[in-house]
C-alpha cells in the first residue's frame, strides 16, 4: 500500500479551510494564526506583568514616595507579576506561541490534528486572561497572596483580595489548565501522529523535543494546580478544611479545624517544579537549534541532548520538595530531596557542554538570535550554579526567602527562557511574517536587555547573602541591613526601568518590520528544518502546498565535507555528503 | 504522598521510554542505513483520536491519583488529626451496578459496531446511557442522603472530600455523557461511517476507564 501520511488521510482530516476575515484570522483553525493569537496575546499580558515589576521596583528605591503604591498595593503587583510571568506568558507563549507555530511546521503536517480543539484551546486560554485581569477592578483588588498563593493567608482577610480576588485567580488557573490540556493533546498527538514520511523521531530538531517532552510534563503536573485550585475554592466558598487549620482571626474561631498548609505546598510544587521544566525545556531545545544554525555546525550530541531533556523531565517530578526545605516536613524528605536535586545537574550540565562545544570552531554568524543564544547559555549557567546552592538543605536555610532566591530563579527561568524568547522570535520573524527585521535594532535591544538583567540581578545575590528578606513592602529599622542595601536598590531599580523600558526596541522592531522590513526569502538563515522550506512565505494554510514534503536526513546537516554548501536541507535526496562513521572527532 | 507520587512519575516515565526505546537508539548522522532512508511514520498504528484519548485518559490518571493522594495525606494525623469517618449510603452500591451495567451496555454497542453484523448498535448506546444517567442520578440521592443526615460537618476533610471526589468523577462522567449523546444521535440518523465506529470504540474504552476509577475510589471511601 502506497504511504499515506497520517495527516492526509480522509477519515483523519477535518476540512477547514478558512474563506471568510472572520474564519481566517478570528475564529481560526490554523495552527499558525493560532500561534500568532497565542503569542500576542502572551505578550500583551507579559507587558502588564513588567510594568508591575516596575512598580514594584519604585516602591523598593523610593519607599513610600508613591501614594499610589500601599502595601496592599505592592503585594498585588508581586502576585500578578508573578502569577503572569509563569503561566500566562512563559507557558503560553513556549507551548501555545511556538508549539503551536513549530510543530507542524517542523514535522512536516499540514496542521494539528485537532484544529477545532486547536482552536477552543487559545479562546479558552483568553478567557483565562480576561478573568485573571477582571481581577485588578473587583472590589479588593487581585489576590496578593504571593504567586504560590499559600493557605491560610491566602483566604483569610488581611491578606489582599482574599475575597473576589482569589476566587478570580483559582478560577482563571483552572480555565488555563483546561486550555492548556486542549493544545496539550493536540501537540503530542501531532507528534506521534502527523510527522511526514522519513521524519523519525530522532530527526526531529531539538526544539520539537523540547516542546513535546515539556508538553508530556505539564500534562501530568498540571492537574496538581487543578487539584489545588478546586480544594482551595471549597475551603473559601463552602467551609471545608482540607488546607485550612484552626484558626483565628481577628479575635474570632473559625469554623476550620485541624487542616494541612503542608498538604496544599506538596500539590503546589507538585506542580509548580515541572513547571520550571515546562517553561525551561522547549527553551533548550530551541537554544539548540539556533545555536546549530548560526554557528553553522550540526549540534554535538543530538542523542545525547535528547536522552537530557527526556531525562530532565522525569527527573522533574521528584524534586518538588527542595521548595520546602523551611515548610517544616519532615527533615529527612530534605536529604532525598536534595539529592535528586543535585542529580538533575548531570544531564543540565551535559546540556550546557553540548551547546558550548557546538560553538566551538563553528562558523559563527553573530546576528541577533545567535546573540540571544549566547546570552542565554551565560544567563543560564549562572541561574544553574546558584540553584547548586538553594538545592542543598544547610545553604538553603539562610538563604531561603531572601533576595538570593529572587536572583537565582529570575535568571534560570526568567532572563534566560526570555533570552531564548527573544532569540526564536527573531529567528522565525521573518518566516512567520515574510520579512527580515531591524539588525541593528536587535542588536541594541540584546545589549541592553543582557547588560541590563545583569545589572538586575546580579547585585541581588549579594542582597540575598546580606540576608534582606523577599516580598517585603517596606523593611523598617533592621539593623543586619546595612544602609547601603538602600542605595543598592536605587541602582538596580533604576537597571530595571531602564530594561524595561528598552523592551519598547523590540516592541519598535516588530512594527519597523512589518512595515518596512525587506523580503526576507523563504530560508535567510540557510537552515536544514522544513519550516524552511515551504512553498510559500508566510506559509499559506495548509504548509506544503499539493504534496507533503519527504525527509532524507537528520535536522543538523550543516558544514559537511563534500557537499558543495555549508547545509543539506532536510529534503534534500542526495546521498553522500553525510558524516561517515568514525568521523566525528574531525568535525 | 512521595510514594504515590513516585510510583505515577516512574510508571509516565516507563511509558514514555517503552514508546521512545526502539527509536532513541538511532544515530542519525551515520552514513550508512540512516541518511537517505525515508521509513513510513506510523508511530501508533492508532488513529489520532484514540492516541489523544490514551494521552487523556493519562491525564486523569494524574488528576485522580493525586486527589487519593491528597485523601490518603489528609487522613494521616500528621496533616490534621479532625479526620472523622462518614457513614457511606447504601444507594452507592446499586450505583456501582448501574455503573457497571452501563459499561457492559457499552460493550456490547462496541461488539455490534465491531462485529459488523450489519446490527444496529443503537439500543445498546441507549441502554449505556440510561444507565449511567441513572448513576449519576444515584450519586444525587447519596450526596441528599449523606446531607439529611444533619449533624456532620462540611468542615470534616472525610465529608468533604466525599463531595469532591464523588463530584468530580461525575462530572468526567458527564463529559463522556456528552460525546456519547453526540455519537448516539449520528448513529439514529442513520449515519454508518468508519468515524461512527471509532466514536462508539472510544465511548467504550472511556467508560470501562471511569468504572475503574469508581471502583477504585469506591473502595478508598468504604475502607475509610
């Protein structure tokens, strides 16, 4: 029987072809305009949540300078930044963003395999959002829990919006998981399902496997948060006290007995450390790609780096606890803990090896998404070396809740997923709208948003190790905190605005290219991956036009000896021209 | 909590592996056997919709295996020592027979559509349903046994959690409901595609799936 890729087939496919502005750019099914919805939509909420941190910034230089900025203010905007950051921007814009633009780009389908659900899973996701942002105008304002959202605070008054404001934000997490399970499926099934004749899994690029395994994590980890969320709402809205112990307040019992704080820290880091790896594996796997292209060799490993991300997923699910060294568990939970912790770093570091001796004697193009790629790997391995600190139960004591936390996670997983952000965005502009963006714009931004985060976070370490606690409003007359913390928080607010208000550039450089871009061509980079090498630029709904295309080879043939360019596509039939057995210590 | 929650992180693991296994020993930069060579890719011999369906099913794995995690941690006196056992009405065991009743119900639908006895499986499909409106009727009546009571309290984490996870397993019921009532109706239209058939195979290996999960925590609340 003649091939018939899975996508192709009559009984599989479901006819969607757009005719009217309402059926192609609103109420799409394509997986690119969803993508595109996606993203945009990410980036706008991820907008909102900078300029919360900025505000916050205000309050920690010029305390009480602001009358617009109260305590019930400041913990609003360390709740809603936080909240946003992780899941409606990182998640959304990695999975639904790129997931959704890459998969079936990259795999050689015409589209997801569920386009409706496809569809209903971005309408759900805005949902989400507009619930989540409903939050900032009910009486009381969003919740200010912190964005772990602990119990009792959370739900009790004093804490900020514990009234609506919780109940807005439990309920937009579960209308996201609900959307998130959606695209979930449809982005691993269309892997396993869709991928055109010849695309094994081991030619897949790496991002594909980043994406795929992260999507596979959120899946299971995910309805950790729904569990959470769901019992969190019956204790607020019915009585019952599965999280919430007896307790006082204002001077009054309430009718809660003996519940378990602890219970609601293991299904929130249940899910919250996949997380991390939710939002940190598609980023190494694109990092992979764009390193392999602009430095014009074939990635060093591939199978090693796909055995890495693999195993840093499951190795994800059984590190949860290292966030509650200070919980009050039991101590010996820390001592397993920290040991599966400290195992995670074998294959990160073989990650961090692979992608610098890929550069090694590469031919390197140093344009803007190479630039972000090497920003990300010394964000990254910065992030990682204090995460060796924080991983081990007597270092982590005096450092937990303190500015050296803040600096630890907002470089592994905020500056570097971001740096990648920027980078893959950069890179696929110009397949995504046709046309090449501002170099020099781009290279200005990359400056000042790598300089800039350095000068964010780096003295926050210090800060940390002085021992200046985290989420503080204000810190009073602390004698252990030398006045000169203050002026250490002037300089890095101002670092802060100055960063984000140098996001405008990229914001500029979007616009710049969509009106005065230059063609870009169907590969400007000279990549091997099928997005690539469709017929048209943008590609039109359905990919590939009359006939799927057919993969010969692996996704990193770049800079092969013999071959008359520095990289054989994907599609290309030639033989030879491939790396020989026994070859690969030369190139 | 850590041995539920190890056991489901190993067991997703060991799946993903047994899937990956035979592929991930590949080296695709060799010369020999790989470049060149474009092997058909039926990664499941499935349609899409049944592998979504595995990876759904998957995902309520992990939705209910956390939730008796939680169970089981909440009655452990380190987490709270107001753990007060609840009488459990009698109704929930004709619910369970009505459950299963729906289940074989189901079956036999998928055996006609099967079989291709040029039957049409559209009593069975109905009987299925019926039934299992008449669990979740059943669960009802219990939830207003259990609050005629009176004297317990919603704050008692066993009542609660009765609720909840009762509720919950209803409420996937209902989203089974849902698709059934849709493949019901084409089927009473008179239409006999291919599509039909897959339709009434998935309903099935759902329902069997839910009774499992009833069955399961069915006997978490009698044994607590």
């Amino acid at each position: 029987m003649a091939f018939v890729a899975i996508a192709d087939r009559d009984h599989e496919q479901e006819h969607h072809d757009p005719h009217t502005f309402v059926s192609k750019y609103i109420w799409s099914q394509d997986h690119k305009v969803i993508a595109i919805q996606y993203g945009g939509t990410a980036v706008l909420v991820g907008l909102v949540a900078l300029v919360l941190s900025g505000m916050m910034r205000l309050q920690l230089a010029f305390p009480d300078y602001f009358s617009f900025i109260r305590p019930n203010e400041y913990y609003q905007f360390v709740t809603m930044h936080g909240m946003i950051m992780v899941i409606y921007l990182l998640t959304a814009l990695f999975l639904g963003g790129f997931g959704n633009y890459l998969i079936p780009l990259m795999c050689g389908a015409r589209d997801m395999v569920f386009p409706y659900m496809n569809m209903l899973s971005f309408w759900a996701y805005l949902v989400s959002v507009i619930i989540l942002m409903s939050s900032f105008f009910v009486p009381g304002g969003p919740t200010g829990a912190g964005w772990t959202l602990y119990p009792p605070g959370t739900i009790l008054p004093g804490t900020p919006g514990s009234d609506m404001g919780i109940l807005l934000m439990l309920l937009s997490l579960a209308v996201f998981i609900v959307a998130f399970t959606m695209g979930g499926l449809n982005y691993v099934t269309t892997v396993f399902q869709a991928r055109c004749q010849g695309m094994t899994l081991m030619r897949m690029p790496l991002s594909i496997w980043g994406i795929l395994t992260a999507t596979v994590l959120g899946l299971l980890a995910f309805p950790a948060l729904l569990v959470s969320a769901i019992m969190m709402i019956f204790d607020k809205t019915l009585g019952t006290s599965f999280f919430m112990p007896a307790v006082l307040s204002m001077g009054q019992a309430l009718d809660h007995q003996g519940g378990s704080p602890i219970l609601f820290q293991h299904l929130f880091w249940f899910f919250g450390h996949p997380e991390v790896y939710i939002v940190a594996l598609p980023a190494f796997g694109i990092v992979s790609d764009l390193l392999s292209v602009h430095a014009r060799k074939n990635i060093f490993g591939y199978r090693m780096m796909v055995w890495a991300i693999v195993g840093i997923g499951a190795l994800s699910f059984v590190v949860w606890a290292h966030h509650m060294y200070v919980s009050g568990m039991n101590p010996y939970f820390g001592f397993f803990f920290a040991t599966t912790t400290l195992i995670i770093a074998i294959p990160t570091a073989i990650k961090v090896y692979n992608w610098v001796l890929t550069l090694w004697q590469g031919n390197i193009r140093l344009n803007v998404p190479m630039l972000f790629s090497i920003g990300f790997i010394f964000t990254f391995v910065h992030g990682g070396l204090t995460g060796l600190f924080l991983g081990n139960v007597t270092v982590d004591l005096p450092l937990s809740d303190t500015y050296f936390v803040i600096g630890h996670f907002h470089m592994v997983m905020g500056v570097s997923p971001i740096m990648v952000l920027f980078g893959a965005i950069y890179h696929w502009l110009p397949k995504i709208t046709g046309k090449m963006f501002n170099e020099t714009l781009g290279k200005i931004h990359f400056w000042c948003t790598f300089l800039g985060t350095y000068a964010i976070y780096l003295p926050m370490h210090y800060l940390g190790i002085l021992g200046v606690p985290r989420r503080y409003y204000a810190y009073g007359l602390s004698d252990f905190i030398p006045a000169s913390a203050q002026s250490m928080n002037v300089g890095i607010t101002i670092a802060a605005l100055f960063v984000g208000v140098s996001q405008l550039l990229f914001i500029i450089n979007i616009i710049w290219t969509l009106t005065k871009g230059k063609p870009a061509g169907s590969n400007p980079w000279e990549a091997t991956t099928l997005e690539w090498l469709t017929p048209d630029t943008p590609p039109k709904h359905g990919n590939w036009g009359h006939n799927l295309p057919v993969v010969y080879r692996w996704a990193y043939a770049y800079s092969v000896p013999g071959a008359a360019l520095d990289y054989i596509t994907q599609t290309d039939p030639q033989k030879g021209g491939d790396i020989e057995e026994g070859d690969h210590g030369k190139h | 909590m850590s041995m539920w929650t190890l056991v489901v992180a190993l067991v997703s693991a060991l799946v993903v592996w047994y899937l990956l296994a035979r592929q991930l020993m590949a080296q695709p930069w060799l010369a020999d056997g790989e470049v060149g060579y474009t092997p058909d890719i039926e990664a499941f011999a499935s349609p899409a919709k049944k592998v979504a369906l595995f990876f759904l099913l998957a995902v309520i794995s992990s939705l209910f295996a956390l939730f008796f995690t939680a169970y089981m941690m909440r009655m452990n006196p380190a987490h709270g020592d107001d753990w007060l056992s609840i009488p459990k009405p009698d109704i929930l065991w004709l619910n369970t027979v009505l459950l299963l009743a729906s289940s074989m119900s189901m079956q036999w639908a998928k055996n006609l559509v099967n079989h291709q006895s040029g039957k049409s499986p559209l009593p069975a499909l109905i009987i299925a349903g019926v039934f299992a409106i008449s669990f979740l009727v059943g669960q009802l009546l219990a939830w207003q046994q259990l609050y005629n009571i009176g004297n317990l309290q919603i704050s008692n984490p066993a009542l609660g959690f009765f609720y909840l996870l009762t509720g919950v397993h209803g409420l996937h019921i209902l989203g089974g409901l849902y698709v059934w009532a849709r493949a019901t109706i084409r089927v009473f239209m008179g239409i006999t595609t291919p599509s039909i058939n897959l339709s009434v195979e998935l309903c099935t290996v759902y329902w069997h799936y839910l009774l499992v999960i009833w069955l399961v925590l069915f006997g978490l609340l009698l044994t607590t």
